[in-house]
C-alpha cells in the first residue's frame, strides 16, 4: 500500500502548517534569534501538529543554512536526514510504552554524550503524561539541569496529568484544534495533488467530523479516497455513519406518536444491527441540533439530502422548541455518560423511556377520562399512573392504597438523584402503572426490556424507599403494561380502562 496521506504530507517547514500561529511564531523568532529553550511542552488535542512541529524544531536547531532565517532550508544533510527519520540525534520515546523509570534512566544516562551528527540532540517525549511518578521525578532531574546540547519537547493530549513541578520548568504551548475552513483547504490541497475527485461539502462534512484533529481528516480522507469512487456528500455520510438513519427518523416518529414500544424496537433492532448505542445517542442528539437548527430558520445550516430535509421539516414543526431541547440534553447525557457501561444499551434506553415523560416540573398526572385524541406533543406525553382498585380487580385488599404510593413516586427521584443512583432514577421514572395488590407493589412497564432493568437490589432499594417513606414493606413484582395497547393483567379486561386501551387509548388512572 502507497504511504499514508498523514505521513506524505506531514509538514516539512514552517510555511506548510496549518493553525498554531502563536506556537509558530514563538519557535520561529527562537530560531532567528538563536534562543531556543531546553524544555517545551506542546499540549493540545490528538492530531494538531505537536509532533510535526517538534521535528521541524529538530531540524531548524540542527540546519547547517548560514541564514538562521532560512532554517529548516529542507536542502542541508541534516534538513534531510530528519525529514527521512534518520537523523540520529532525534529521539522520539513514546511514554505511553515506555513508562518506566528504566526507560527515563537509560535516556539520563544518555543524554551526556554529545550528540552524534548534528549540535543538538533532541528527546520528543510523546504522551508524557503517561509516565509513572518515580519516572516523571527521573525526567524532572534531568530538566533541571540539561547538557546544553540537549532540547526536550514534552507532548500530551492531558495536561492537567502533567506535575506543576515539570510544568515549571517547561516552556508551553497550548495546540489549538484546527478551524474548519482550515482542515477543508487543507484537504482540497490533497485531493488535487493526489487526483482524488471530492466535493466540498463532503470535505467540509470530513472536516467536522474529525473535531479539529487534521490526522483524522486526512485519515478520513484516505479512507474515502481508496473506495476509487468521487467523494461526495452521500459517500462521505454513508461511510462515516452520519446518514440520518431509518433508526433515527423511527425513533423520534415514534416519540412524537407516544409509541414506546416502536421506538424500544427500533433500538434493539439497530443494537442487535451492531451499532454502538453511544453513537446511536450522538445520531439522535445531532438530529435533534438539526431540528433546533430548523427551528430556528436556519435551515440552510443542516446538512443533509432533501428527503431527509423534508422529514426533519415535519420533525421541527410537530414539536416545540423547548421540547427539542429536553430531548437533546436527554440523549446527550446517553451519550456521554458512561452510567449503562455495564449494559451499554441501558442509558440509550432510558434515555428514550425519560423523553416519553413529562418534563421533571409537572406532578404526576392523574386523568380520569382515557385520552382518545392522536399524536400528543412530546411534552405532553406524560405516562399516566395507573391503580386499579382490588375491588374491581378481585385480588386481595392492598396493603396500602396504590394512591399513596404514586403521590410519594416522584420524591423518589430526587432521593435517588442525590445518591447518584441516576440509573434507578430513571428506571422507576418509566414505571407506567402502580398498582398494590395485598402485600404487592405491582408496577407496570413499557417493554419488557425495561422491566428486566428491575433486578432484585433495584427492587429491594424500591421498596426500601417506600418503607422510609410510608411506613409499609411490599414486596414488589414487575409486569409489562400499556405496551401497545397491551391491557395490563391487573386491569379488569371487561371494563372502562380495557375499553379504552383496546380503542388506542392510554392507561387510565383509577383510583380507590
Ligand atoms: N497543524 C497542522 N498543519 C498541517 N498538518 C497537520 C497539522 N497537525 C497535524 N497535521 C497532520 O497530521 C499528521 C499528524 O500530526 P502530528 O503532528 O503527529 O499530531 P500530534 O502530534 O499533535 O498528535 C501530520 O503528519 C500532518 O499530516
Ligand atoms: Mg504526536
Ligand atoms: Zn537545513
């Protein structure tokens, strides 16, 4: 395989690099000025010259050019050996293998001698946060006193890993991500001097996708390329998975149409495709940002085809601003969080259950009419509570009327919150039905994959909520309920609620 874009145009002088102008500048004067320091540390994101500019450093200290302005000239043995990696007195240690104090050791040991061709030896230390304390106090020797033909470049993706004690001895630059516009001229110049047909909103599509890293844009960009094809706006989306996907549109169509049960099917469905549920997550927020965006009469700022355009158009009309909102911090919370780590699709899960609630503010709802009409607004999709009395139901008397129990549901929430026991937070957030039937707690559940969230220690700390709160122990018992017009078991299935729901309604609180 030809070499990587990355490594091909890796910038050989200053002129050639994107961005950084103020670390530019910085070495630049150094140089001109034969002032170089004999510590830096360049910190920044992954991807952003750190590296690039640490060799061209090398070179410029070690250039034989008489004009000191000049340097790197790219023409003198030593311009060349670095730009061929074979200039002996370059040392690149990557800390995040070499971490030891072995390693930090042998480079003190080393360091002494003179170097071998040019006037400086350079150490990059890449990935310097990587390396263990008894290695950093090694490393921290060594700067405080360095052979003046020694320069060192710390690099690192963390600085705030970084002791303020190496800190201190460094001079630092703080890498920026590269601007857009930047990273697209930049790979336009690529793909016209390697004859590859793209598009510029593909490339501007590349661009966002690599959130400032210009590796990952001319990573993407020689991924796209070897398809043979011209890189175009769907190219480009299809491989990178930023099409809007049947999943997507699925899921928000069905939180529009209160349909739980459709939408959980959706997830699982694209799960069980492989799809990761944090990028589905991101899918959705970025979908979300879209409908905002056409909320907000920037329509010409969504980036899509037109039929997915004019879905997102009905998308944005059906729902309120504020509505979008919540669902966006909803599943931006899913898709950042590591909380379902343990079961990756549960906070995409729950995050889906809390959108198809009623924003935290409202009290919990207690209709006494089934609610026939269509396609409520996201905010006013409130899952209605649900008891229905022993009486009716036959079972045995409640220990406690299912009533006191869903006055006291929602305090649970912030008890739970508090303890960072968001997970069964939202759990019992879903719980669509309550009911007690002797000493039972029944609770009701849009889909089963809800309901086997409720293990027996989330149970148990139900219960014990309810006990702290009310005085009384149930045991409780899970069930699916108001699954797509599923009538709940505890439900009489002659009555009024039945009726209801068979006719597309949803449940119904009845109370003692
Ligand atoms: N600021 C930049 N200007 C031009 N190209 C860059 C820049 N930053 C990164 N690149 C490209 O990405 C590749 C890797 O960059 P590198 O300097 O190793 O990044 P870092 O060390 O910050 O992770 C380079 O070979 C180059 O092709
Ligand atoms: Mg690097
Ligand atoms: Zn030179």
């Amino acid at each position: 395989m030809s070499q990587a874009l990355y490594r091909k145009y890796r910038p050989q002088g200053w002129a050639e690099v994107v961005g950084q102008q103020h670390v530019l500048q910085t070495l630049r004067n150094a140089i001109a000025a034969d002032r170089v320091a004999h510590a830096y540390l360049f910190a920044g994101p992954r991807g952003t010259g750190k590296t690039t500019l640490a060799r061209l450093l090398a070179k410029a200290v070690n250039c034989l050019n008489e004009d000191k302005s000049k340097r790197p000239c790219n023409e003198c043995d030593y311009c060349r050996a670095v730009s061929e990696n074979r200039f002996l007195d370059l040392i690149e240690i990557d800390a995040a293998s070499n971490n030891g104090i072995e390693d930090v050791r042998e480079l003190r040991d080393k360091i002494n001698f003179a170097p071998t061709q040019g006037k400086y030896k350079i150490y990059i230390i890449d990935e310097v946060h990587m390396l263990s304390t008894p290695a950093f106090n090694a490393l921290l020797k060594t700067l405080e006193e360095p052979p003046p033909h020694a320069i060192f470049v710390l690099a690192t993706t963390e600085i705030h890993k970084i002791p303020a004690t190496v800190l201190s001895r460094c001079q630092r630059h703080e890498f920026r991500r590269v601007p857009v516009d930047e990273i697209v001229a930049n790979l336009q110049h690529i793909a016209a001097a390697e004859n590859i047909q793209a598009d510029d909103d593909a490339l501007a599509l590349i661009a966002r996708q690599s959130a400032g890293g210009m590796r990952d844009a001319q990573s993407l960009l020689d991924q796209l390329s070897s398809t043979g094809e011209r890189i175009t706006m769907e190219l480009a989306q299809t491989v990178l998975g930023t099409a809007t996907s049947q999943t997507v549109l699925d899921l928000v169509a069905s939180i529009l149409d209160g349909e739980a049960a459709r939408g959980l099917e959706a997830i699982h469905h694209a799960l069980d495709g492989g799809v990761d549920p944090r990028s589905l997550a991101r899918q959705i927020v970025d979908y979300l940002r879209g409908l905002m965006l056409i909320q907000m009469g920037n329509e010409s700022q969504v980036e899509t085809t037109k039929d997915i355009k004019a879905k997102m158009s009905a998308h944005a009309s059906a729902l309120t601003p504020a509505d979008v909102l919540r669902m966006m911090r909803i599943f931006n919370e899913a898709a950042t969080d590591s909380r379902g780590s343990w079961q990756p699709s549960l906070s995409l899960e729950l995050a889906f259950a809390e959108t198809l609630e009623a924003p935290a503010e409202s009290a919990p709802v207690t209709r006494s009419t089934p609610k026939q009409s269509a396609k409520p607004s996201a905010s006013q999709l409130t899952p209605v509570v649900v008891s229905t009395s022993s009486e009716k139901s036959g079972a045995t008397a409640p220990t406690i009327p299912a009533s006191e129990i869903i006055k006291v549901w929602k305090s649970f929430q912030a008890i739970l919150k508090k303890e960072s026991a968001s997970n069964l937070a939202a759990l019992l957030n879903s719980v669509t039905a309550i009911d007690v039937q002797g000493n039972t707690l029944v609770l009701g559940f849009a889909s089963d994959v809800l309901m086997s969230k409720m293990k027996e220690e989330e149970k148990k700390r139900a219960s014990q909520l309810i006990a702290d709160a009310l005085g009384v122990t149930l045991d409780i018992r899970c069930e699916v309920a108001n699954a797509r017009g599923k009538v709940p078991p505890h439900v009489p299935q002659d009555g009024m609620v039945a009726t209801a729901i068979h006719q597309g309604g949803e449940i119904v609180d009845v109370q003692e």
